[in-house]
C-alpha cells in the first residue's frame, strides 16, 4: 500500500503520466471530512469499500447498464 500526503487542489496520477488510467484529486478538506474526486473513464469501476464488499457478499452479477448521476464538485454533497 501507498500512502502519501496530499493538500487541498492536488492529485494523484493513476498509471503512465503520459497517457493515465486515471487522476485522483482532493477537493476539499473541512475538519475530519476530506471530498476526493475520481476522474476515471467510465469502464473501471469505482467503489467505496462497504458497497464493494457488499457486491462481493451478494454473489451476484453487477448490472451495468445502471450509470449513476455525478454531479460536478461545485455542488456540494
């Protein structure tokens, strides 16, 4: 595991930093709550740990024609 610090505004590049996988930023940090945006394309999968061990647990099939509404960071959450 990976562990590093980051501020406020500053990312994390996933994969090769010519082409990535993905980028990771913090957003913003208020008290013990920090908000991280995901910029991945939409074929990788993206999960917090209790849903992912939720779909484990289920044994089932995860329907993935269901895509889920991201709202812009801008708005708040």
């Amino acid at each position: 595991m990976l562990v590093i610090t980051r501020r406020e505004g500053e990312e994390v590049v996933i994969g090769d930093p010519a082409s990535p996988l993905g980028v990771i930023r913090i957003v913003s940090i208020k008290g013990d709550r920090v908000r991280v945006a995901f910029d991945f394309p939409r074929v990788v999968e993206v999960h917090r740990r209790e849903v992912a061990n939720q779909i484990l647990a289920s044994g089932t099939e995860v329907d993935r024609s269901v895509i889920g509404t991201i709202r812009p960071a801008s708005e708040g959450g």
